[in-house]
C-alpha cells in the first residue's frame, strides 16, 4: 500500500494584523454600528407593532366568523384578567393600563353564554390599545353593532396603527392616527 504525501504549508511569521490595523478596523466597526442601531430600533418597534396588530385584527376575525357560524352574537371585549378562570370583560382601570387600554388583554366569548373562544394576555408594557368602544359585538349576520369603532395601536405613543371597524363589520388598518 502506497500513501501519497502532500506538502505542507508554511505560514509565514509575520502573517496577520497589527495593533493599528485591527483599531483602524475595530473604528469603522464601531461607526458603522453606531449608525444602524437606531434604524434597527424602529425596525423592531415596527416588527412588535405589526404583530400586536396581527392578533387584534384575528380575534375581531374571529368572532365575525363564530358569530356567522354560531349565528348569534360574539363579543370582542377588553378584560384585566384573561389568565384566570373567571376571566370576564373589565373596563377597570389597573396600575400600569388605563381604562381604554386594550393592552390589557382581550377576550373573544359568545354572548349571554360566557363561553370564551379566545384569549390574549397582556401586551408589552410599552405597547398600548386605545379604543373608542369598550365592547365590539358582532350580529349572526356578521355587522358589528356599534358603528365605525376604533382602535389605535402605539408603542408609547409612536409609531400607531388605526384598527377601524364598520358598522358592517368590515375592519381595516391604517398605518397611522387617521380617521376611520
């Protein structure tokens, strides 16, 4: 058996960086870091927001589409303690959400029944819900019964997302504080 060797490579000494070529390269890293941050900040806020939105935008889906199904009237409702058993709809006002603060968390539940079909804990601190309605009711025949309700969704004030619902039950979204 025959085994074929190959030559090895030398490297040489004084391969590599120096002090002042790896502080000049560090520097430039450093700049250019400096200069994404804040943009990589909005983009994460964004992000969050987009999301936040997303699971709002389904529970409202979901009860237009239970209240056709079941034909009889499902709620979309603020409430303060989704995680317990005896979760109900809250218009109370707690220690770090305001009254109108859908922020809270929210409940999807059939009407008169109590039954809830689902759930949303609270959102991140610094993400609020300001709503115009304390409850959104949708009909057997999928309109809502209050007309042209509004929800605005923020983080700490900036970057808002308008949820509009119609009397029709339509529900849009709009990438800021306009009006519905």
């Amino acid at each position: 058996m025959h085994l074929l060797r190959t030559p090895m490579r030398m490297i040489a000494p004084d391969a590599g960086l120096t002090l002042v070529e790896a502080m000049v390269a560090l520097a430039i890293a450093g700049i250019l870091l400096s200069l994404a941050a804040p943009a990589m900040r909005g983009f994460l806020v964004q992000n969050r927001l987009a999301a936040d939105t997303s699971q709002l935008v389904a529970a409202l889906t979901l009860a237009r589409s239970e209240a056709i199904q079941r034909g009889r009237a499902v709620q979309v409702c603020r409430s303060v303690d989704v995680d317990s058993a005896a979760a109900a709809c809250s218009a109370a006002a707690t220690a770090k959400r305001a009254a109108d603060d859908w922020g809270a968390g929210w409940l999807v539940l059939v009407a008169g029944s109590g039954q809830i079909l689902s759930r949303q804990g609270a959102l991140d601190d610094n993400s609020q819900v300001a709503a115009t309605r304390k409850t959104i009711t949708y009909h057997s025949g999928g309109n809502a019964s209050n007309s042209f309700a509004r929800l605005a969704v923020s983080h700490n004030g900036e970057f808002v997302r308008t949820v509009c619902i119609s009397s029709t039950g339509r529900i849009s979204v709009k990438p800021d504080t306009a009006e519905c």
